[in-house]
C-alpha cells in the first residue's frame, strides 16, 4: 500500500508542478496546440514482449506467504495502426532449457484488446496459463529445482472502460498507441468502470506433496479460488514532454466495487485427502493498474518502452489471495504516409 501512495504522489504531483511553472500565464491562449493526431497515417511496430502472471497466498494468522509464479516467456511481436484499426501478433520465443529444467514448463494463451479515442479509452484480456512453480519454497528446500505445478491452470478475465476528462489537451493514445504526438505536457483525470474473473486450480493443493514442503501444506491447505468483482475506477494520466522528440507518461487507476469469492480447501483424514465445504464471501473490492511509457522519435522513426501491472486483493477466510498480471513491451516502429 505505501508503494501505491507514493506512485499516486507522484503521479499527481507531475500536473501541480506544471501549474506552478505556468501560473504566471494571466490568460490561457485558446490557440496552443496540445497535441497532433496522426492516425490517417500508417503506423508499423516490431519489438520484444514479455507478460506476466503470477499469485501470491498470504496465512494472516501464522503471516507466512506463498508465491507462485510460471515460467517466463518473451515472444517477438508486430502491430499495424491506421485510423482506427489497429491489429499485433506475437511469436514466443522457446525458454531458456536451464530454466525450464528449474521452474518447469508453462503454456498459455494471451488474448487483448484495447480501443482507444479521442474521449474513451477501453481494455479487453483474456489469460489462461498452465504450468507453475513455487518461488519460495523455504531454507528446508536444497534442490536446485523448485517445486513444480504442472497441473496448476490460473485464468484471468477483465475489462476496463474510461473517460478522459481533459481530451482536448491530453492524448491517451499517445503514449500507448503512438499514432499521435502529445506537443505539450499534459494530464487528464480519468473515470470509469472494471470487471475482473480471477480464478486458479490444482489437483492435491497450491503446494506440492514432499516431505520438505509439510509446514507449507499446514499452512495452505487450499486447492482452488474463484473472484469475480467490478465497480468504478477513478485516476489520471500525465505525459511530460521533456523534448520534442521525448516524452515520459505515467497513469495509476485505482478501483473500488463488489466482489464474490469462493474457496476450496482440503484436510487429511486417515492418511486420504478430503475436500471441506465450499467457502463463498461477498465484500468490498479494490484493485490498482498502473501504466508507463516512454518514448523517442525523430524523423517518422520511433522508439519506445511500456509497462504495465494490474494487482488485486482478494480476502476471504484466513487468506489473502492477490493476483498480479502485466506485461513489458519494446519496440522501435516507423510512420508511413504524408503530413
């Protein structure tokens, strides 16, 4: 949590600072142009991208904290951008063997969507791994090779939809689309809604059968979750314009709504794993996506970096589970067409 105030600090202290720099300015000159669009231009993107997906269980009574993560995976992609079309395909790349061997393997299907315009900004996801390992499996683990889930499915659904407040002078699909040029530092609240699926599963337990591992199937005797929340999202967006061929943008949303979990935990009774009762729990729900980029261009030529993260916090009994997806991107693109 202190992580995120200081993020939203940050970010919303951008926007003051140009304010105390230009409040001199007696009277705004409606003229100024804040941004040029550029989308009836030809836009082609090549790069790296690296995805993530991983989920961490806390024990709030014995504090203990299990991390389970897949293998990671960077796949090779390319887009196209022209007016409102825009289409990407990734290729992933095979895993490091030395890796794969110590974390085991993972599949997974990664589905997005996002549309973006001048007001509204919207974002469809669909994951689905296959394929984990436990990252911290104690001082009582020797082994080279972590312990593995094979088995272990986590899935992923979600969507946003906002407004942005200030679109006159900010563009959103500058920074994370490139197919406009953001000429002035500027920012924008935004405002909107979320729905989010999370859900994970394994045969036998989030934490495999060894001898090593007891005091850690003591501690989490769950087999399987199941959260689907939404509500309203509320944050803002800024770029700094450090030059006319660099920028930098940083955007924090966090959301607040209803969620519905269930929980499937198990006991041992005469030596034979037993299945308890389904827990379910409705409450109050929150979640936090933060977005960055920068970027460089010069002469229809660009260059660029993204981020993004999306976490979530989803308690229920005496355990906190908090999902976590989000991706890295790199990528150099040229722009086609006249002014």
């Amino acid at each position: 949590m202190k992580q995120i105030v200081t993020i939203l600090l940050i970010v919303t202290s951008i926007p003051l600072f140009g304010f105390n720099f230009n409040k001199h300015k007696k009277e705004q000159d409606t003229t100024v142009i804040y941004y040029n669009d550029l989308s009836h231009r030809l836009l082609i993107k090549a790069g790296i991208n690296s995805s993530f997906s991983n989920l961490s269980i806390i024990n709030t009574r014995d504090n203990r904290e299990l991390i389970i993560k897949p293998l990671g995976q960077v796949s090779l992609a390319a887009a196209v951008n022209y007016k409102w079309f825009g289409i990407g395909v990734g290729i992933g790349l095979p895993p490091n063997e030395k890796e794969k061997n110590k974390k085991g393997n993972t599949s997974k299907l990664d589905l997005q969507f996002n549309l973006y315009t001048k007001k509204f900004g919207g974002d469809v996801f669909f994951q689905k791994y296959n394929g984990f390992h436990l990252s911290n499996p104690g001082n009582t683990w020797k082994s080279d090779t972590l312990p593995q889930l094979g088995k272990m499915q986590q899935f992923a659904v979600g969507a946003t939809a906002f407004y942005i407040f200030n679109h006159n002078k900010f563009s959103y699909r500058a920074p994370y689309v490139r197919n406009t040029i953001q000429v002035k530092s500027a920012g924008s609240w935004l405002g909107g809604l979320f729905f989010n699926l999370d859900a994970a599963a394994v045969d036998g337990g989030f934490v495999p059968f060894d001898s090593l591992l007891i005091n850690l199937r003591d501690s989490f005797p769950v087999y399987a979750y199941s959260s689907s929340s939404f509500g309203l999202s509320f944050g803002y967006s800024y770029t700094l314009v450090i030059s006319p061929s660099f920028f930098f943008n940083a955007t924090l949303m966090p959301g607040f709504g209803l969620k519905n979990v269930s929980l499937e935990t198990y006991k041992f009774e005469n030596g034979k794993f037993v299945t308890n009762a389904i827990s379910t729990k409705s409450g109050a729900a929150g979640r936090v996506m933060l977005r960055l980029s920068l970027g460089y261009e010069k002469n229809n030529f660009l260059i660029g970096a993204t981020f993004h993260s999306s976490q979530g916090t989803i308690a229920i009994e005496h355990f906190e589970f908090k999902p976590g997806l989000g991706s890295f991107k790199f990528f150099i693109a040229k722009r086609f067409g006249q002014k």
